[in-house]
C-alpha cells in the first residue's frame, strides 16, 4: 500500500483581462455591485478565434506540471481531466490530451462533478495509486466558461463570476504513509441538482436540434442557472463539514492547517469558512479576486500560485476543499 503524493504542478490563464468596469460597458453593473457580493475584480476570458480551448489550456498546464515534477511524458501512467466544458459533447478532452502528449495508449478518464471537479479527481487518482495500479497519474482542471455565458444584463449574475484557466497536478507514490495524501472524502445531493445547472441541451430536456428548430431568443435552458442564496447557505455548510471530516479522520486540529486552498466559487465563501474556523489570511489561500470562478480550475490554479509563491512547503498540512454543482462537494488533507 502506499500514499499518493504531488510532485509537480502547473497552471495557465489566457492574456485577456476583463475587469469589472468592462462589464459595465455591456451590461447594467458595477464594480462596486460585483465585488460586494463576490469579491471578483476581473477574470480571464479566451477570445473567441484565438485558439484556446478547454483543451488547449489543459494541456499548457499538463506540460508545466510535467516540467515542475521532473519526470517525462512517458512516465504518465493515466490521465485524469475534469471539466464541466469540454470542446466536445463528446469524446471528452482526456484523450485529446494523450495525443496532444503523444504518449503511448494510457487510459484517460474524464470526471463531471463541476466545481468540485478538480477534488473528485485526486480523489480518483489517489486510490489508483494507493493500489500501486499506476505510479505517475496527471490530474487536470480546465475550463472555457465564457463562450457559454449570456453577457448581457439577464444574465449578468452568472457572467460576472465566472472566469477560464487550466491547472493540473502530478502525482506519484509515496511509500511514508505519514506523507502525502492522507485522505480523501468526496459526496454529494443531487436533489438540488437544478438549483445550479444548465438543463439543455440535453438528451432527457431539449436537444441541440429542438433549441435550433424553436429559434427561441428567450430560451435561457442552455445558459447557466444559479439560485444564489440557496448555493451559498449549502456552501458554507458542506465546506465545514467536510474540512472537520477531514481534519478529524486524521486526528488533527484547526491549529495544525498550514494552507487551506477553498475553491474560488465566492470570495464570500471564503472568508465565511476563514471567519467561521478561525484562521488568519496565511492560513487561506483566495485568488479568486484576478481569475473569477474557474470551476474544476480553481483549486489547481490556486495551489499551483499558492506553491510557486513559497505558501505551500515541505511539512505543511494543507487542506483542499470544494462545493458546487451536483450539489458536490469534498476535500483532500495534504501533508507537503
């Protein structure tokens, strides 16, 4: 048996900055009336016809990983991508990854839990090696969340949040059981699914040909949808209860968390779990006010900065933890 362990990370975001007040110029907002609910100041969005895709990104953050954890292509054993935007309905960028690496037929899974995604996804990887199945397991989070986003006024509480950008991981085996990834706990509600959703197009709602045939400039089925207040009062439950789990199934206190990396959903959020936990602005990692909501990025994102900025060292308990859509939610305790 044996821990898994991060050796290497990566991450990328497009160029293209878009601040609050850019918004403003196109729909009915402010900077002011954004950071107060969100803590957001600007996001990257890929521009459309440059080239950038879910794809794409991943993979510049895979080769980083790769790069920082000092192995080659070929030491990968599987590919593990998470994403809620896939350039395609299918097959899902995974295997686009594999070929783009060129590396010889390992297996690549795709994993949809949203924001939760990136959690779910070492998760995943973790028991893979645990097994001593593979030894190099590449996990990845990516998302192009702006080309599927209604930026006028109607939709405005959806599209001034969410932001693109790719992260990924390395991770390989650890024979000390006392480091690495002690543990990993993952669930999730789907009763609550369409309180944060897009239902369409879909093959049990309305399919691309019925939204085309229909025409209709009213139809919202295919933007996201989000009850704000319902996800945030859900959020900031879960995120405590499954830190304390994680925390107590490794007998560790509050005290002993060095890092807490939160998904970047709302800055909110956050500081609700910083405040409710007791823990000072080193202990928390947010970055969320420059990059938005990235998804299954964030996280990887955060700790990819988090790490190159000395946050993150040897030693340290670092704590990872998510919720979104599914409703998902879940967290990885760390010893770096």
């Amino acid at each position: 048996m044996y821990n898994s362990k991060i050796i290497g990370l990566g991450h990328y975001v497009p160029e293209n900055v878009v601040t609050n007040d850019d918004l403003s110029k196109i729909m009915d907002t402010t900077d002011e009336w954004i950071q107060e609910r969100t803590g957001i100041q600007e996001r990257r969005w890929a521009k459309p016809g440059d080239g950038q895709s879910t794809f794409t990104m991943g993979l510049e953050a895979a080769k980083k990983a790769i790069s920082n954890a000092g192995i080659e292509k070929e030491d990968i054993d599987l590919i593990v991508f998470a994403t809620l935007s896939p350039d395609y309905y299918f097959p899902g960028p995974g295997v686009q990854i594999q070929e783009a690496l060129e590396i010889d037929t390992v297996a690549a899974l795709d994993i949809r839990a949203q924001c939760s995604g990136f959690v779910y996804s070492i998760s995943v990887a973790d028991q893979f090696i645990k097994t001593g199945m593979y030894k190099h397991i590449l996990v990845i989070g990516s998302e192009l969340q702006s080309h599927g986003i209604d930026k006028s006024t109607r939709g405005r509480s959806i599209s001034v949040i969410f932001g693109d950008g790719a992260g990924a991981a390395v991770l390989t085996r650890e024979e000390d059981l006392t480091k690495g990834i002690l543990s990993t706990h993952i669930h999730s509600e789907g009763k609550h699914a369409l309180e944060l959703a897009t239902e369409a197009p879909g093959m049990g709602t309305r399919w691309v040909t019925d939204i085309i045939k229909e025409n209709d400039p009213n139809d919202f089925s295919y933007h996201p949808y989000m009850n704000g207040q319902f996800v945030f009062k859900h959020a900031i439950k879960r995120f405590s209860e499954v830190i304390s789990e994680g925390l107590q199934k490794n007998n560790l206190e509050v005290s002993d968390i060095d890092m807490l990396i939160p998904h970047q959903a709302n800055l909110r959020i956050s500081q609700f779990i910083q405040k409710r936990f007791g823990l000072s602005d080193d202990q928390v990692y947010n970055n969320i006010q420059k990059y938005g909501n990235t998804t299954a990025a964030s996280i990887p994102i955060a700790l990819s900065e988090a790490h190159e900025q000395g946050k993150v060292n040897e030693g340290d308990t670092v704590v990872l933890a998510a919720f979104g859509s599914g409703f998902t939610w879940g967290s990885v305790i760390i010893k770096w």
